[in-house]
C-alpha cells in the first residue's frame, strides 16, 4: 500500500520536492495463507523495520551504500509503499539487499529507497492488495515508558496503508530525537508499541507539540487526514 506524507515537524525541505526525481521505501510483509502475523504486530514491525534502516551504518556513515540514496529519497517527497508476499516470493525478495525485521508474528522486509519508476522486478510484481489482518485478541496496554504510536480512532485503513503509516510516524520520532535518545532506542532494538488512542484523548494528542503524520491523500483517506501521532518519552 503506497503512502506519502507531508510533516511541518520534519527538517526543512526545499520548495521544489515534488519536482525532484521521486524515491519510494520498499517495506515487504510476510502473509503466508495458514499463518498470517496479527495486526498490531505486524504494525510494530513495520515501524522498527523502517528505524533498522535508518540506523544502519549503510545509511549513517557518510560514505555508506545507501546514504545517497537515503538523502535523495528524504529530499524529495516520503513515500513507502508496503507489498506482501508469501513462500518462494519471500524468499527472492529476501535476497535482495536490504533487512528483515521479525516480530512475535511478523516478519518485513525493508529495503533501501528504489526510484518510483524503477522497482526491481522481484518486487515490483509483488501485490499491494491483500493485506487485511486481524489481532486474535484487544492488544494490552502499553507497557510504561515505552514509545507509542498512536493511532487515530476515527479512520478505517488497511493493514498495508496503517504499516506505512507507523513507518511514517517511527520516523518522525528518530528526525526529532537527538543523538543520546537514537542510541537508547536503537539498543533496545527500536521496543515501541502500535495502539489505537481513545477518543477523547485524540485531539489532545494532534496538538501535543509530538510528531504528526498527515497523509498526502492518494489512497484510501482524505488529503492532510491525521493518521499516526508518535509519542515517544524522548520528545515529551
């Protein structure tokens, strides 16, 4: 499910992004048909697939082979686009360069920014449609402390489009976060947790002064739709 966003929070970005050549974040979710990852899961895991690249020395260090790459797809607008894929799909998007991340039931793939008109093949003919999950049971609270990407009680996404939304939302959290803090999360592997706010607590959240995501509105929801706050303590 493909997802751009718009952020005033984010570092400065020229006038002219839209104009520039476009870059997309490939994100590919494992959805075998006996034994799909729950929902909120798979969200989480999305979210800490998305941090995983961006700290990775590939991206960090100046010279690394996905920096250039990294900063052109941050220059221009932010698109990740989520596909799912299943048995031997997986397994040769999997030996493509990039990262797997695993959770208690899912398990993506993310890899380094492809120019919108030009995914590998053993990407590109993998399908957006079709991933609709389910949680077997209401996710618990949020454990204290943890870093938690809320999202808005009042849409109705997909389970691709919300994964890109909690990607989106995780990296606004890590743009916004000082050095110390991306060491601290990064150790613990990027713990973080993907609930639905309540309500009442929604509107509270979208003017906290913490990271909004606004979808550009191409598919699904409405054009500057408010989907995921990132409330990590880090920010507070």
């Amino acid at each position: 499910m493909s997802s751009p966003f718009t952020d005033p929070g984010t570092p400065d970005r020229p006038d002219d992004r839209d104009e520039r050549r476009q870059y997309v974040l490939p994100l590919v979710v494992r959805i075998e048909r006996t034994d799909p990852p729950a929902r909120t899961d798979a969200l989480e895991t999305s979210a800490r697939a998305v941090l995983t690249l961006l700290a990775d020395p590939r991206v960090t260090d100046g010279g690394g082979e996905w920096a250039e790459r990294v900063a052109a797809w941050e220059d221009a607008r932010i698109r990740k686009v989520v596909r799912r894929a299943r048995g031997g799909e997986w397994r040769k998007a999997g030996e493509l360069p990039g990262i797997t991340v695993t959770g208690a039931t899912a398990e993506v793939q993310v890899f380094p920014p492809v120019p919108l008109d030009g995914w590998p093949k053993e990407l590109a003919k993998l399908q957006v449609s079709g991933t609709d999950l389910d949680d077997p049971a209401d996710p618990a609270p949020a454990a204290d402390g943890l870093p938690v990407l809320w999202l808005n009680p009042e849409l109705e996404m997909s389970a691709g489009k919300t994964m890109a939304q909690t990607g989106h939302a995780a990296q606004l959290a890590w743009w916004r976060l000082d050095d110390t803090r991306r060491k601290e999360w990064a150790e613990a592997g990027f713990a973080l947790a993907v609930r639905t706010a309540a309500p009442d607590a929604w509107a509270a959240l979208t003017v906290s002064g913490l990271p909004v995501v606004r979808d550009a509105g191409f598919t699904e929801i409405a054009p500057g739709s408010c989907t995921v706050v990132a409330d990590h303590p880090g920010l507070r």
